[in-house]
C-alpha cells in the first residue's frame, strides 16, 4: 500500500500549482518555478519564519502567511505579490537594511562609471592571479590595457586606502594585469549561442567597441561601422603614442573581432549609405559616434592660419601628418586634451610651448601627474590669463593677446568663477595657438534622430532609447556631451544589455542596483601601518620629450603584488551571493527614512563589530540580521551547538562558545554555518585554513 502524501492544487497568482499534503506554500510555489523571496528559510531545518519577507495573502484570511511556515491547504487561493504583501514585505527589508553596517561593493567599484569590481581584480593580482584579475575586469570592461592607461581612475578617488596615506593605484594594475594576459594569448570569455540577430553599430570609439563586444557574447551577429581609417576612436586619434602604444590598441581590437564581429572602416553615414538604409539591415542600432570637432576659443583672429583644434591637432599628428606649428605654441585649456596638445607640440620640435589656462593650477581638471609631467618636458604654464584676441601678419599668426584674470566666486561646477582685471593684458609672442577647451558633436546624416538642446543625440538615461524605433546611442554624443573613454564604456555596456532585451522583445529599461554603504572616517583605519603607494617608473624627460615612445615603464611583478596587497578589502566578499540584497532590489527602497528615524531615538541599531574567534570563520556582527541559521545548523545539523544568541531586544548578538580545545578543531573542518549565512556575515578566513 503506498504511503505517498495526498495530492494538492493551490491557485498561486491566478495559476493552478500542484503539490502534497503536509507541504508548505513556500515549497508548492518552489516546486512550481514560482519565486516568494526568504531569507530565513532552509531546507535542512526545521521552518522558522523569522524574517517575515516571505508573506503571502491568502483569500478569506483576515491575516497575512508565513509561506516558509505555513502548510499549504487543499484550495488555497495565493497572492504572492498583492498590495498588502509588497507593502508589509518592503517594510521589512527596509528595517533590515536601516540595520544593515556593511558594504555591498567597495568604493573603487562605486566610483567607477562602468562599475568594474576593481577589488575583485586587485585581490586577483595580489594573489598572483592575472588571468583571474583580467576575467572580472572584462565582466565590465573589454579594454583594459588601453583604459589601464589613460583613464583618469575615479576608482581611485573613492579609495579608502586613502585615509591611511594613500589610495591604490588601481589603473596601472589594471594594465599590469592585461599585458601579461595579452603577452600570454589573451583571454575572451565564452560566447553564447547565436540568437540570428543583427545589430549595426555606427563609431568604432571605445563605446562602439564596448557595444558590440557584450553584444556579440550574447550571441548576436554585429557589425562596427566607423568613418575613420582605423577602430579606436579618440584611443587611437586622440590619445597621443607616447600615453597608449597603438600595438596595445589593436591587441584588445583584434580580441574583440574574434568574436565574430565585423569591423568596416573608412564607412560615413550619408556617404556610402543614408542612416535610413544602415538602419533598414539590422534588428537594431547602436550609435555611439562620439565628439570629433573642437569647440572654438571665442575670440577674434580664430580663422588666422596656425590656428587649430586640439582634437584636430592631436589627429592630424596621429594620422602620421606634421602640423606646421612653428617654434612658439600656445595651447588655450586646462583638461587632458590641453595636456597631450602640449605635450605632443614638444615632441614635434617646439622650443617654446605654453598652456594658457583662466584659472589657477587648483582648479585644472587635469590629471595633476599630467600636469607635472608636461613641466617636467619644459611647457610653461600661463595660469588665470584667457585669450582676448589672436594677432596675426600676412594672415599667419603672431602673437596672441591674453586678458589677465583673477577669481571672484565659485559658479556650478564648485570652482571659483575667472573674472576679468579691467584694462589688464600680456602679449605673447606665437606661431600656432591649439584650442583645447571642449569638443562638439557632428550629427549630420542622422537628422531623423532626435537632439536635445545642445543639438546632440537626446537618449533615455537608463535604456539609451532614442527617438527612433531599434536605435539606441550612448557616449560623448549624447545628452551631457564629451566625457571621459570610461563613462561611455559603462554606458555601452549597459545598453547592450537593454538591446539584447530588446532583440528577445523584452523592454526593460536598465535600472540601478540598490547597494548598502558604510559611513567610515579616519579613526576607522587609524591603526593600519602606513605602506607607501608604489611609483610607476617613467622614463627621464630629457628622454622622453624627443619621441612618441610609451613614457611609462610599467610595474614590475613584485611592485604590482605588493601594491595590489595594500587593498582594504571594503566591499563585500559575497556580494554575487548575498540573499539580503537580492531581496533589497526587488522593490524601490527607503531605508534612509527608518534609519533618520532610529538615529532621532526611535530605535537602536544592532552592535557591529568582527569577531575572529570562530578561528576558520571571520564573523561580521553589522551584516547580521539574526536569521539564527547558523546557530540552528550548528545545533540542529552538525549537533555540537558551538554558536548561541547573547542578550535581548536591540543588543542581541550571535557569540561562538569554545570550552574545549577539540571544538575549535571541529569548527576548523566543518565551515557549514558560513556556507548557510544568506549576508555575508560569516566568511571562511582562506589564511587560517592554509595555515
């Protein structure tokens, strides 16, 4: 006779679900592929219902259900997702997050527009795993030892290393790590099947390239098109030879073209083909054409010849040509592009090189080891002195008339305002002026498409739709304009994501993760022993200034590992696995809102320290929510009841019991509670267990 359970039906969301009698609603919906979020919940435990996230309505149930709790019934007519239950289960998560000290993701990875794990690649390298480190980088970046190069690391400014002396330097360990991949055959992740779709990309930047790589592993047939020469972008026509080798460049290109992408060149909208007839070939389009013409200097004599854009300056010379630009050149600006015009001039034989800049050296938006090295190959600086007019004789340029200026009060960008001394003005004597404030967008041929104001590309900030139907754009061409390679890359990778739904006719606009964020200050770290930054070896100005040769070195393998050892480790080590901020993203939190409220004296937090006395286990109390899995697993699983709750109300902690020797060597081969923990609060110590 059999003993099997009698057979049950339940309507779940409006879908009939079966199961057995004696099964809970958390276990029907499971069996089911109906998802209810749980934290607490474990299939080798006794139900608990203790976090409360997992309530269902039921009909004619005056009371909401524990669905991990409570048994499921014959008829039963379930709502998983009802008004009432996201309201109850948001407040929920909410409390659990007010209450949460802990961080999801470092600051490095905060800070970084295209948010890659900079501390998981650190932590690779100072293992000694490069190809480890080069894999998470291209889980966000495909580029990484061009971008390693020049980008201007805003990782780094988030870096709490900082607050001992100072921060990583996480962008030249990001090339470290990509040259030795590369040098060793490189590395491509795996590609999906293909899907039979097709996607054409316009601009061949690191946007465009980014693009299409993401698109291209999701199994998608893409094609790259670009108006120039050669892929790259301003990579390869603006960022002068001796900053980013072209042999550099085109490695990580041709890794991308051997995911089957195809790359046309010398290929112009509205020349080899109308935007209309591009669009007509593919599922959907990607424009990413970024911003090629220079903005003018704004100043009478601009059309004198010697006159020219940086953009246009430093791609004439990246072409192979060789401006005329005399002995004596002035470059207007005070940014990265300013930078590489000057430092590009003295390397074509200027004897005297100046950047004229309206403000003080302070307010430069430039990389300050930029501005140093240019000083250091001779440029002189003109600081809070601004182009009045340009002078010319036989209409060549001659000299160039600067007003003087001084700062008054800061204006929206939090740097004091250059202002104008009456009647104050310096000649200087030149045969070229490069202009190198700013950069513009060229849209013709693509005038279906709609602009915003500044008569650029108008996209949707978290699904980068245009106006058109299928076309998609991101990068310096849209909305706010030229930034830096990395903020398009980020962008680009994003919206890939959004065309691949977009191509399985799923219109989901990207959306931020919610994170969880440690306030911290100085006397966090006050007893960290002071290690020195590691300093990238140049070659000598002398040297350098009379060729294009890469000026960096680069670290050697014991400077990188040492450098990439000095990581605080910030963010969390099990942030892909962590059940609490799986759940924290399902609904549009406010957890600021309870947490003000606690910290006007309604409520307390949890205490929030790190314990180490679980000798394998480092156990984190501030990420603890009290679930009390691991010390139900310790008990009711593994039977040696090692791990027990201390105190009452808001002081509750979970604290380990060692009263004999063998029970520490039980914890040692056992790691199981960690393994249960749905934070992130429990983490097996790897050293302790080589040890």
């Amino acid at each position: 006779m059999s003993h099997m359970k009698a057979r049950i039906k339940l309507t779940i969301n409006g879908r009939v679900c079966s199961g057995r009698a004696g099964q809970t609603i958390l276990e029907v919906a499971q069996n089911n592929g109906i998802e209810i979020p749980n934290l607490c919940h474990n299939s080798e435990l006794k139900h608990y219902g203790g976090c409360s996230l997992c309530v269902v309505e039921a009909e004619n149930s005056p009371k909401l259900l524990r669905a991990c709790a409570t048994e499921a019934q014959d008829g039963q007519v379930i709502y998983t997702e009802s008004e009432r239950v996201v309201r109850t289960r948001k407040t929920s998560i909410e409390l659990l997050m007010s209450d949460h000290d802990g961080d999801c993701r470092g600051p490095c990875v905060l800070k970084c527009p295209a948010s890659v794990n900079a501390q998981g690649y650190v932590q690779a390298i100072a293992r000694g795993d490069d190809k480890e480190a080069v894999r998470i980088i291209k889980e966000r970046l495909p580029i990484p030892a061009s971008i390693g190069r020049v980008c201007p690391h805003p990782c780094e400014g988030g870096c709490r290393r900082q607050m001992v002396e100072q921060s990583i330097s996480i962008a030249y360990l990001k090339y470290f790590a990509a040259d030795r991949v590369l040098a060793a055959g490189g590395y491509v992740p795996p590609k999906a099947a293909a899907t039979g779709k097709r996607v054409g990309v316009i601009g061949g930047g690191p946007g465009g390239l980014t693009a299409a790589y993401y698109l291209s592993l999701k199994g998608n047939r893409v094609t790259v098109v670009d108006s120039m020469p050669q892929m790259g972008g301003m990579l390869r026509y603006g960022i002068p030879e001796y900053r980013l080798p072209k042999k550099v460049l085109d490695q990580e290109i041709d890794e991308i073209a051997s995911l089957g992408v195809e790359m046309k060149n010398n290929f112009r909208i509205g020349e080899q083909m109308s935007f209309e007839e591009f669009k007509s070939q593919y599922d959907a389009v990607v424009l990413a054409i970024g911003a090629w013409s220079s903005m003018p200097i704004g100043c009478p004599g601009e059309d004198l010849e010697g006159v020219m854009g940086g953009i246009d300056f430093l791609r004439q010379v990246a072409m192979g040509e060789k401006p005329d630009i005399g002995d004596k050149v002035a470059v207007v600006g005070g940014g990265n592009t300013a930078m590489d015009a000057c430092r590009t001039a003295v390397r074509l034989g200027a004897k005297e090189v100046y950047v004229v800049y309206r403000r003080t050296e302070a307010e430069m938006p430039a990389e300050q080891i930029e501005i140093d090295e240019a000083r250091e190959e001779g440029v002189v600086y003109k600081f809070l002195t601004n182009p009045a007019e340009i002078i010319g004789e036989n209409g060549k340029v001659k000299e160039i008339k600067l007003q003087v200026m001084e700062l008054g009060e800061p204006d929206e960008s939090g740097r004091r305002r250059p202002v104008p001394v009456p009647g104050k003005f310096e000649m200087l004597p030149v045969t070229c002026v490069i202009g190198a404030i700013g950069q513009k967008v060229n849209v013709a041929g693509f005038e279906g498409v709609e602009l915003n104001k500044k008569g650029i590309i108008a996209a949707d900030e978290t699904s980068y739709r245009t106006s058109m139907e299928g076309v998609f754009a991101v990068g310096d061409a849209t909305n706010r304009g030229a930034s830096i390679a990395i903020e398009a890359i980020g962008e680009a990778r994003r919206c890939a994501k959004v065309v691949d739904l977009y191509l399985h006719g799923v219109q989901v606009p990207y959306q931020k993760t919610y994170l969880s964020v440690r306030d911290v200050s100085p006397e966090d770290y006050k007893d960290f022993i002071k290690l020195p930054r590691a300093k990238m070896p140049t070659r000598d100005p002398e040297e350098r200034k009379h060729d294009f040769e890469e000026i960096n070195l680069g670290f050697s393998e014991a400077q990188a590992r040492a450098e990439a050892s000095r990581c605080l480790d910030c963010g969390c080590f099990d942030f892909t696995e962590c059940k609490l901020i799986r759940c924290a993203n399902l609904y549009e939190l406010q957890p600021e809102y309870i947490a003000r409220l606690r910290g006007n004296g309604c409520g307390k937090i949890h205490p929030s320290f790190k314990e180490k006395r679980l000798v394998a286990i480092e156990r984190d109390q501030g990420k603890c929510i009290l679930c009390n899995q691991c010390v139900r697993i310790c008990d009711e699983v593994v039977g040696k009841s090692l791990l027990g709750l201390v105190g009452r109300g808001f002081s509750t902690v979970i604290r380990p019991e060692f009263q004999k020797s063998d029970a520490i060597k039980d914890c040692l081969n056992c790691l199981e509670c960690a393994e249960a923990c749905p934070t992130g609060a429990l983490r097996i110590r790897e050293n302790e267990l080589e040890d």
